[in-house]
C-alpha cells in the first residue's frame, strides 16, 4: 500500500489547515467554548476535506498528526503558564 496523497498539494495544504486549527486552543488564553467549537469545526472540515478527496488513510494520517501536535502544544502551553505562575507567586 502506497501513500501516494503525500504527492499531492492539496492533502498538505489540508494537513497544514488542520495543524493551524488543532494549534488554536494553545493560544488561546481564556478557553471560551465559542472559539473551542470554531476550532473543532475547521479541525473537522479539514479532516473530512481530506478524507473525501484522498482517502481514509490519508484522514487518518493527516487526523492523527493534527491531534497529537494540538496535544503537544496545549501540554506545553499548560506547562509554561504553570511555571510562570509559580515565579509569580514565589517572587511576589
């Protein structure tokens, strides 16, 4: 089984859609569920844009990569706010 939909600008223009949507929460600095549910939206648009033009595995490639890059960089905006608050409160 070939991944040929690493060929093809559109899955990487899609892909890199869905990387900038599951990156929103991240930045975000109040999580308000209006900008949590527009994220989810243009996540979900990307992946089933990707899903009917490339095929399922090419969703589940571009899906699952979007998810863990959104994980990390809410993981580490957690840590960082984490740390500095500590400072906060230690220097204060």
């Amino acid at each position: 089984m070939t991944m040929t939909f690493l060929y093809d600008t559109a899955w990487w223009i899609s892909a890199a859609t869905a990387l900038a949507a599951a990156s929103i929460p991240a930045f975000l600095k109040p999580l308000k569920a209006f900008y949590l549910l527009l994220a989810s939206a243009l996540w979900t648009a990307a992946v089933i844009r990707i899903a009917l033009m490339q095929g399922t595995l090419a969703a589940l490639a571009g899906g699952g990569v979007s998810l863990l890059w959104g994980m990390l960089l809410m993981l580490l905006s957690l840590l960082f706010s984490g740390l500095r608050q500590m400072a906060n409160r230690r220097y204060s």
